[in-house]
C-alpha cells in the first residue's frame, strides 16, 4: 500500500475524519502518522496498515475526537 499524501477526496467510511477541537478536524493518514510519530513508532505503511485496520473498530461514533481515538489505539497496543 502506498500512503497517500494528498487530501481526503470526501471518502467517507467509520472514521474518515478525527476531530481535534470543534472546528478543526485532521484527515485519517495524517492522524495515523501523528499518533505512529508521537507513540515512538516506525513510519512505515506496514505499521500505517495496522493502525488504520485497528481504527475501523473503534466503537464510538462520529465526530470522532482525537483523544477519544488515542485512548482507543492506546489500549489496543498495550505494550
């Protein structure tokens, strides 16, 4: 999978969007490189994968706020 780097065309999906206050929201690859970068994580579309593919169970519903999001991959990738 090559990792896309230009803006989301209105794809929408279970998380298609991260809300990081009320107005302000990040598209879903820059979230997932934020939360790779910040968690000490390679940057590699293998691991982009494997956060992307855990994001799609995240039980909340939209807007999705990016604590919210965190705290879930959080307790997903225990270490």
């Amino acid at each position: 999978m090559t990792w896309q780097t230009h803006d989301n065309p209105n794809v929408r999906g279970p998380v298609d969007r991260v809300f990081v206050s009320q107005t302000e929201y990040w598209e879903v690859h820059y979230f997932v490189d934020h939360y790779l970068s910040t968690h000490n994580y390679t940057l590699s579309d293998a691991n982009r994968q494997i956060v992307h593919d855990t994001m799609k169970q995240y039980p909340g519903r939209a807007p999705i706020k990016r604590e919210d999001l965190t705290n879930f991959l959080n307790q997903q990738f225990k270490k």
